[in-house]
C-alpha cells in the first residue's frame, strides 16, 4: 500500500524513513505509527541495506503525539486502544540513526532515544512534556532516559518538562553530535556512509547486540558472550576482508557474512 503519512527510501545502502506531516510538525498518529514499524522491519531485512536513517520533513522531527489523539483520549478514555512499544528499534539488527532536524518532544523524543545514534541539527529542541500534560513516564523512556544522560539528568527532563536546545542535549549527552542546521542533513548522511562503507555489516549486527544485551547482563556474562563472538568472528569472511583490505591498503568489500 502507498504511504501516507511517512517517505521511504533507499539508497548506497541506507534506508531512509522521513517522517511526513510538515504542516503539524509530524505528530505521530496511528497512521504514522503503522508506516514507521512496516518501513523499519522492511528495511531491517533488505540484504540491500545497511543503515536506518529516521528524520523530519520540514522544521521539526516530531512534536510528539497528535493533539486530537489526545484529545480523544481525555474525553473517551482508552476504550482498548493498543498502547505503542518502540523497544523494536534495538531489536532490529542494523543500525538505527535518528536525523533530529528540529523539535523532538513527547513521544517525538521517545522515538528518538529508542534509535542507536542521535544526531542535532543546531536548531533541535527537547522536551518530555509529559509532566505538564498530566501524564507519566510513557513508552519506556523511564528505562531508557537514565541510561542515556544519568539518573539525575532523566529526572530533571522527567520531571520539570522544561525545554533544552541542541547544546544543552549535547552536553548530557542526549545526542552524539550537532551540525549547523543548513549542512544538517549532508553531515549526517556523511556519518551514515563512512559506517556502511567501512565497517562490517557483521560486526555492527553483532555489537549492537551484545551492546543491549549487556544492559541486563553481569561483567562476567558480558565478558563469557564476548569471548564465544570473538572466536565466531575470527572464522568469518568480514574478518578476512577486515585484514586484507588494511594489508592491501584499498576499501573493504564487506558481505556481512
């Protein structure tokens, strides 16, 4: 079926999904929520790509879920509406990077932590919200907020609901890097183009998920997972390919196998 609310591309390896409602700042809908979750698992198992880059049409990224929804919500109730769950970002093998072109807030910034690299224009804003809409922690960013900036910076965000800017997200470490709005969307896509050349496919599957997995794991167990991967590796053509294009000072050609 034609997308609606959303764009998907792909191209040198890289999917991109743009999220498409400018005149609203992309707020999510159900709609939105559909397309976004097709479109990643299509391009999670497309051998042709590599990457997953998630950005904004126009001003913002998303300003988080739509008012009407909202709306809807507080005059009805939930009335069986399926509650939403982006923990499948870190379960998709590749690699998911979001492009945060202007304001991520609410369930915009959710989305946002839920995806493996973050990266700013310098225009971006942040904001739970949650707290001044009489709501909760949603979504698992309760789980995933301290993670990413500490305790003490998650409840701040949490609790206040105030707004930050770029640098401030920066400087907690809510995003990667921030590049001037005007030259945004190229530096990121240079970033996403030096991973897809010039790493293994293989090894970006493999330490991302050794990376969540180590969340819940012990040193030890961390530890014993790398050593069985390592041997797993050493046995592998990217391993092989990783060793010869460095003697023979070309690119690599990585398979991911």
């Amino acid at each position: 079926m034609p997308l609606v609310e959303t764009k998907f591309e792909v191209s040198d390896a890289i999917a991109t999904i743009t999220l498409n409602r400018p005149d609203k700042l992309n707020a999510w809908t159900d709609v939105m929520d559909s397309e976004v979750r097709a479109s990643m698992f299509d391009a999670d198992q497309n051998d042709n790509v590599r990457a997953i880059i998630l950005t904004g049409e126009g001003r913002g990224f998303c300003a988080g879920a739509d008012m009407s929804l909202l709306k809807d919500l507080a005059e009805h109730g939930v009335n069986g509406k399926r509650e939403r769950n982006y923990s499948y970002f870190p379960a998709l093998a590749k690699p998911v990077i979001a492009a945060i072109n202007g304001p991520a807030v609410g369930l915009g910034l959710i989305l946002a932590l839920f995806c493996d690299l973050r990266f700013a224009s310098d225009g971006a804003k942040f904001s739970t919200t949650f707290a001044r809409r009489g709501l909760i922690a949603e979504y698992g960013i309760a789980w995933m907020l301290p993670r990413i900036v500490g305790l003490p910076n998650a409840m701040d965000l949490l609790l206040s609901a105030r707004t930050i800017d770029a640098g401030e997200a920066l400087r907690l470490g809510l995003v990667n890097q921030v590049f001037p709005q005007q030259a945004f969307a190229g530096k990121v896509r240079e970033y996403v183009q030096e991973l897809v050349t010039l790493c293994s496919p293989r090894s970006l599957r493999v330490m991302k998920r050794q990376i969540y997995d180590a969340l819940s794991q012990s040193l030890t167990e961390a530890v014993a997972s790398a050593e069985t991967e390592i041997l797993q590796s050493l046995e592998c053509q990217d391993f092989k390919e990783g060793v010869a294009h460095f003697l023979e000072k070309r690119a690599p050609v990585f398979t991911g196998r």
